[in-house]
C-alpha cells in the first residue's frame, strides 16, 4: 500500500518569509497589513497588523486542502500589543467557526504566546476550507501559523488489540497478525 504524501503544512506563507503580503489576503478593511522585521519569533520577520483606527480587519487564507473526516491541528505564535485576536476556521463563511469554537485571544504578557486547536472536518465537507485571523480594535504580530495533518490513533497496527478500529458492517474477523 502506498502512503500519500501529506505536506508538512497546509498554509501558504505560515512563516511570513515572503516579502509581500499577497499569500494573506484581507478579511475587510483593507490595507493594515505589512510585513515586519522589529518583531519575529523565527525567520527574519513576521505579519504585523494595526486595526487600532479602523476597528476590524485581518487577514484569511481560503481553500485550504483539507480532507473529510481528517484530524489537523492548528498552531501559530502571537504578540498582541492590544485589542483582542480571534481565530476563526470557517467553511463557506468566513465569519463562523465551523465547530463554534470562535477563540477570542487577549493580551496576557508582553511577550510571544502560543496559540493551538485540533479539529476534524467533517464528514459533510465538499469544499472552501478556511483559517481567517480578525482582530479588533487592536494591534498584533502573527508568526509561525501552520495546519499540519494528525496521524491515524494505529494508523501502523502496534498498538495492543483493536479497539481503536471500530467494526463497520459485520466481519467475521478483526484481529492484528504478525503474518
């Protein structure tokens, strides 16, 4: 059985190495966005997003390959100078979480936080898979954002007994071989 590739990360530009900020395209207000070299937490720089005159904005990535019943992980690293962050992942509509798990993140130190969430899309999904990152009446930098695949629990049938595996229909059989 040949195992597919899955890539390291499914977000484009999660490292903010590019020098433009055209892989993160706008969630509103346009035009608060840059990218910044004063504050990074690896590489050289990061995304560096000022809604403190205009009240909401951010920035999105949409139609990212994401695949039915699949478990990923969302991380990302943060400095949030004011207002407050929200992380949303979304499916055709960019302002509601799928899971309702709409994260609000505020400041609780001056210095680089972490920010992570699991999930698994659903069965029901076809298409427009999306991370999009709105802050309000604030100030932030945003660094390192990645969703990367989780295994399979004994994707490589090690584990003790089966019970991860549950029966679909009816075998006869369901047991792990040394053969």
């Amino acid at each position: 059985v040949l195992l597919e590739e899955v890539p390291s990360t499914l977000i484009f530009d999660g490292d903010m190495e590019l020098a433009d900020t055209s892989a993160w395209p706008n969630w509103s207000t346009p035009g608060i966005k840059e990218k910044s070299r004063t504050e990074f937490v690896s590489g050289a720089q990061s995304m560096h997003i000022d809604t403190r005159a205009v009240g909401g904005a951010g920035i999105q990535q949409v139609n990212l390959p994401v695949r039915a019943n699949r478990s990923y992980k969302l991380s990302m690293k943060y400095k949030l100078l004011s207002g407050t962050q929200l992380v949303i992942l979304g499916i055709r509509d960019s302002n509601a979480d799928f899971e309702n798990k709409r994260a609000s993140l505020a400041r609780v130190s001056q210095e680089w936080q972490t920010y992570s969430r699991t999930f698994t899309v659903p069965s029901t999904f076809v298409s427009d898979f999306r991370l999009v990152l709105p802050l309000r009446w604030g100030e932030v930098y945003l660094d390192d954002i990645k969703i990367e695949e989780l295994p399979l629990a004994d994707g490589n049938m090690e584990a003790a007994g089966t019970a991860v595996w549950q029966n679909w229909s009816t075998p006869t059989v369901k047991e792990k071989s040394v053969v």
